[in-house]
C-alpha cells in the first residue's frame, strides 16, 4: 500500500446522484477485487480522506475506477474534479477477496455494485453469475461493465422500474439451486447481509461478504472501524480496514 499522486482522467454522472471516476497512476500494485482506496479530498476543511472500494482497474493503463454515491460534502467535492486534476490517494487497501472455487455468485445492493467489476477482472480463470439490485431504474449502475466478462447477469429493482422486481437477495437465492456456486460473495448495506443469512439458511456454499464501516485512518491504526467477529477461539473485534473488508458472512456478528 502507498500513498500515490493520481491524475483524474474522467469523472462524469453515470446515473441518479452516481459518478464515476477514473484515476491514472505512475505506478499499480497487484490489486485484488474488493480491496479499496483512500482519497485526500481536495478541500482543507474536510481532514479524513474518503474510502471508496476499487470498482474495477485496468493493469496495463495503471488505472483505477471508483463509483461513487453523492451523500454529503466529501462526495460532493469529488464531482467537482476536473480531467487532469492531480489526487492524493491511499491503496490498495483491505484484504481483498481471492475465490478458490470456479463458479462465483456476485451480489451486490445499491453502491455494493460497486465492489463486484474488479474482482471480476482480477479473477479473468472463473466463472462469474452476477445479481445486482437497486432502488429503482435511475440508480442501476454497472450493468454493462459486469455483463461484458460474467456469464450472467440479472439486474432487480425494489419497485421493479428495470430488471426483474424485488430484492435481489431473493431473486438471486431463486437462481441459485439451477447454477449451484462454489462460492457466494455480496457486497451491499447491512440489512442486506441480514436478509441473505435468512434467505440462504442451509445453504452450504461459502458466502464471504464486504463490510463497509465509518472509517478514520483506513489503515488499521485508529479502531474506528471495529466490527465483532465469532470465531471457533471465541468472539472478538476485527478491524474493517486491516483485517477486512472481506469476511466469512458466519463469522460476522450482525
Ligand atoms: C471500505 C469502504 C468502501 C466504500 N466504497 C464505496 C463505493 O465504492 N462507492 C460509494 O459510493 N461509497 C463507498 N463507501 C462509502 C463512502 O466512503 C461514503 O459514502 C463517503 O465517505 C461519504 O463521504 P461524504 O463526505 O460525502 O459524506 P459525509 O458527509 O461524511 O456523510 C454523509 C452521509 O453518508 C453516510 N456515510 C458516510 N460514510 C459512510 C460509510 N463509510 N458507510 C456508510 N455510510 C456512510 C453518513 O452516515 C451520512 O449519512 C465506502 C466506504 C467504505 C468504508
Ligand atoms: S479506520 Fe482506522 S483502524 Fe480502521
């Protein structure tokens, strides 16, 4: 992990209050899916840097796409970068997720897609069955990215403006018997994490998810992003930022 200087390439608004970034680097670590960075936002008054996972990147260009939500004042300095514009970033950061089976289910929620492009492109030897969900047609993000590398891809939304109606924790729990994953990895807010353990109750398949907490340092040093883990030695607290963000979904306690 390195602080590095990017340069912003592109940022536009891919859809209802969601903008994507793209940031070249001189140079890239190895990046795994699921990991993510840290920008120093251009604006003094806002001190902590913002996390954002790696949404997808491209090795050969050293670059980086993060897709991010405009929910208050950091984001909204974000869409104010302009192509060329110089960026101070942390990354990559987290543990990432390294499937060992062939056949993944991707599910994301809402900005959880977000998480779902890199760990595609990292993994170019596995098959890759992809769910993403949104509150309605003008929030749906990603579609296309996903669908040009994953063997399938089905979009849900809550009041059913696009794609299939419903929550994409049922739709894709309706598709898992016909694909039978070797592993499930989902990316979204919490009570989504909430709904997949009822909805995949006794289902044996591995699920790994990635967990998104309020951040500080973002590199393990602060303890803000406590989260409380179950584990065979007992219960305890794991960092989100260092130990994470990606954990067994059984061993999380929600
Ligand atoms: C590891 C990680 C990866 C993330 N990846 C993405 C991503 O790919 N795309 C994306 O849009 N967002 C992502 N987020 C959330 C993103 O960091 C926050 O939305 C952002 O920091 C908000 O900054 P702000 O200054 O605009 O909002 P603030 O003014 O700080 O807060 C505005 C609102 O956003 C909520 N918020 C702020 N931070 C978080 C957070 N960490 N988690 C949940 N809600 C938050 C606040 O509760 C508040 O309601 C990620 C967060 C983490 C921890
Ligand atoms: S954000 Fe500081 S320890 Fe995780």
């Amino acid at each position: 992990m390195k602080d590095r200087q990017a340069i912003v390439v592109k940022n536009t608004r891919v859809a209802d209050e969601i903008w994507s970034m793209t940031l070249r680097f001189d140079d890239l670590d190895e990046i795994k899916g699921a990991q993510f960075l840290d920008i120093k936002l251009p604006d003094r008054s806002k001190i902590l840097r913002r996390p954002f996972c790696i949404c997808d990147f491209d090795a050969a260009e050293k670059t980086v796409e993060v897709c991010y939500a405009v929910v208050g004042g950091g984001t909204k300095v974000l869409t104010e970068a302009k192509e060329g514009d110089k960026l101070n970033v942390l990354l990559p950061l987290g543990n990432g997720y390294s499937p060992k089976g062939k056949k993944i289910m991707l599910i994301g929620g809402g900005m959880g897609a977000a998480v779902l492009p890199a760990v595609v492109t990292a993994n170019p030897d596995k098959e890759f069955y992809a769910y993403i969900g949104f509150a309605n047609a003008g929030k749906v993000v990603l579609e296309k990215q996903l669908a040009d590398n994953c063997t399938n891809v089905t979009v849900a939304t809550d009041d059913g403006s696009y794609g299939k109606k419903g929550f994409v924790t049922t739709v894709a729990r309706e598709a898992y018997d016909a694909i039978q994953p070797d592993e499930i990895f989902v990316c979204g807010p919490e009570v989504m994490y909430r709904a997949i353990k009822k909805t995949f109750e006794g289902v044996k398949t591995p699920v790994y998810v990635s967990l998104e907490q309020r951040m500080g340092c973002g590199i393990g040093a602060c303890l803000v992003c406590n989260c409380k883990v179950k584990r065979a030695d007992g219960e305890g607290y794991v960092r989100v930022c260092k130990d994470g963000p990606v954990f067994l979904l059984d061993e999380v306690v929600l």
